[in-house]
C-alpha cells in the first residue's frame, strides 16, 4: 500500500483557514434570542424546587398549567404555557415603557419559572390535582405565581389553592372574560371550563361579593345562572358598560369591588375577553370584545392598586393563533404584571407574600 502523505496543500486549522477563531462574544442564556436555548418564561431560570424558590427569595414565579380536558369546544389551550412563555422577541433585560421612569422591571424584581404541574392527557381530575398541588407549593413560598392556561378549569384549583395558602375568603377575583364560567354542570361535569367559578364560591374559597367579573358578552349563560350568581351577591360588568363608561372607569369599580373586605387579588384573564380580531387563539372566541390594549392598561391599573395574590392568563389555543397575536398578548399581560409589580418594588413596597413564610 502506498504511504499516505500529508497533504500540504490543506490548512491546518480550518478555524483559522476560514475566520471562525475570531474573538466572538459568547452569550448567556438570559441574552441569546428567543429561539435559542431553553423555553422559560423571558429565559429566566428554570426554578422547580420550592426549597431554592425560598432561598432565592423569589417575588414571582411563573407556573405552567398545560392542560386541556376541559374545554366545551375548540382544544389546543394546553399548548397555551410553552407558546406564551416563547412569544417575544426581545430578550435580556427589558426596559418597560409603558411604566412611569425608567424601569427595567427585572433589575429589579426577582422572577423566575417554577415549571409546569406534573400533568398528563385525558384524566382531568388528576391535571386539577396537580395544578393545585403546583400552585400552592410555590405560593408557600411566598412568592406570587402567576399561571399559564392551560383552559379556564385551572383557576378552581389554582385560586383555592393561593386562597388556602393565604386564608380562604380573604382574596378577591377580578376575571376578565367574555363568558361568566359559573355553569353549575358542562354536560354533566362539574369541573368544565364553563363552572371553575361556581366552585371557587360553592366551596368557600372565595366569597361570591367579592367575585367581580368585567367584558361579558355574546349569549350564555342562562337567565337562571344570572340568577344563581345574584344570589351570591356576585358583581359583574357587562362589555356594553364598557363600551359606554371606558375599560379605566369600569375596572376602577371592580377593583373596589372585589376589596370589599378582602385584602388581596386574584386576576383571571381569559383571553378570550380581547375581541377575535385581535386574539383569534382561543377555544370559545365571541366577537365585540376589548382592545388588547384596553387589556393590558387594565392589568398594570389593577396590579398597581392592589396587593395581587396570583394571576393567571388562560385560554391561548396556538393552533387557532394565526401569527401568534393571541399568544403575544397573553405575553405582555404577563409582563405588565410584572412591570406594575416592580414598580412596586422599586418605591419600596413588598411584593411577595411575607406573611406566609412568618406563620410557617
Ligand atoms: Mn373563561
Ligand atoms: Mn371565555
């Protein structure tokens, strides 16, 4: 066989040959572009250990509900989680404009993604189970989780649980939604997307008079279930008020509303409370609804008013999202939550839950 030589005519290092050992900046994951690296919520560390959540003294805590065997008609809201936490382009540290100074929220407050609740396909009691389990271990914590849907069923186990950790009765929810969701029964389930609410109040967790509902429309529920929420002395707001009083008017009295008595808040934004136009993703759309930026102006008036308890954003269904505008949406809902509650942080208020980590 003949010797092989080497060839002299090939570089030595292909690296230097084509330019590739040039002094490049290499980029952490918080930095790199959206689609790059891990999926978190605004690339923030990956948090799921309730012990670390503590130590780190987290202010809020993203949490993931991907869950969909709920739902009355369109599916898809349990790939809601991953599509919102991925839809933003910008990275890094953001600079918040719609907040008064300037304010680069996460200098300044300590967010991360505790992960999603251990759930699996088709067994909806089980998903409920673990969505409460998840949202009460990190709302034990302190820190203020904010949930992504994930279809609207998760708010009974997600507000009982922040209402357990806190003291039942001693929350208010402000929901936004185009759908009153207080059905006593979806076809003869109990824990449908169309009922959370009713359980919320029939079990206790929450009191009907502080239970304030803004931007119903369209042609359900029944006379009968207006009833049933009347007799709680449930408050809601109609999306004609709004078209005739202004979103900041409306949202002002729900804020009262629902601090009639209670000291904090739970904010359930369906998303399908933001017109079709505007947010086509969702399972149950209704035409005639609020401008997302009503939405969002609504979200910083409230949070920044409020002590908030907990959010969730649900309802997302990315394979009815075209161009991912409902998914967006529920992004910057999420962060001029954030963004109120730096702000916040920044004059010198407390945004995590203190008095839990005292009495534990
Ligand atoms: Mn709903
Ligand atoms: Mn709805």
């Amino acid at each position: 066989m003949a010797e092989r030589r080497p060839d002299r005519s090939r570089p030595t290092s292909f690296a230097s040959h084509n330019g590739w050992d040039g002094d490049f900046e290499v980029f952490s994951d918080f930095d790199l572009p959206v689609y790059v690296g891990p999926s978190t919520f605004q690339k923030l560390p990956w948090v799921t250990d309730p012990a670390e959540l503590r130590s780190r003294g987290v202010d809020v805590a993203i949490v993931g509900a991907p869950f969909d065997d709920a739902v009355s008609h369109r599916p898809g809201a349990r790939f809601g989680p991953r599509a919102i936490r991925e839809a933003n382009y910008a990275t890094g540290s953001l600079h918040s404009l719609q907040q008064p100074g300037y304010l680069e929220p996460f200098e300044v407050l300590n967010v991360v993604d505790a992960g999603d609740a251990n759930i699996v396909p088709a067994m909806l009691e089980r998903g409920h189970a673990m969505v409460y389990r998840k949202v009460h271990e990190v709302a034990a914590t302190g820190a203020i989780p904010i949930i992504l849907g994930g279809d609207h069923s998760i708010t009974w186990p997600s507000a009982t649980a922040i209402a357990e950790v806190r003291r039942p009765g001693s929350i208010g929810i402000v929901h936004f939604d185009a759908h009153a969701d207080t059905a006593p029964e979806d076809w003869g389930q109990l824990a449908g997307h169309g009922t959370p609410m009713r359980r919320l109040i029939e079990s206790g967790a929450v009191k009907g008079r502080n239970f304030v509902q803004v931007g119903l429309r369209g042609y359900w529920p029944p006379v009968n279930v207006f009833e049933w929420m009347q007799e709680q002395g449930m408050r809601w707001h109609f999306m004609r008020e709004i078209e005739e009083r202004g979103a900041e008017a409306v949202v002002a009295d729900a804020i009262g509303e629902a601090l009639d008595g209670p000291d904090a808040v739970y904010l359930s934004l369906d998303i399908d409370v933001i017109d079709p136009g505007m947010a086509p993703g969702t399972g149950t759309p209704e035409p005639g609804g609020m401008l997302t930026r009503e939405v969002l102006r609504a979200i910083r008036q409230i949070v920044g008013a409020v002590e908030l308890a907990g959010m969730d954003v649900v309802e997302v269904s990315p394979p009815y999202d075209h161009a991912e505008t409902t998914a967006m949406a529920a992004n910057r809902a999420v962060l001029e939550a954030i963004g109120a509650l730096a702000a916040k942080k920044a004059a010198g208020r407390t945004v995590r839950f203190e008095r839990v980590a005292a009495a534990r």
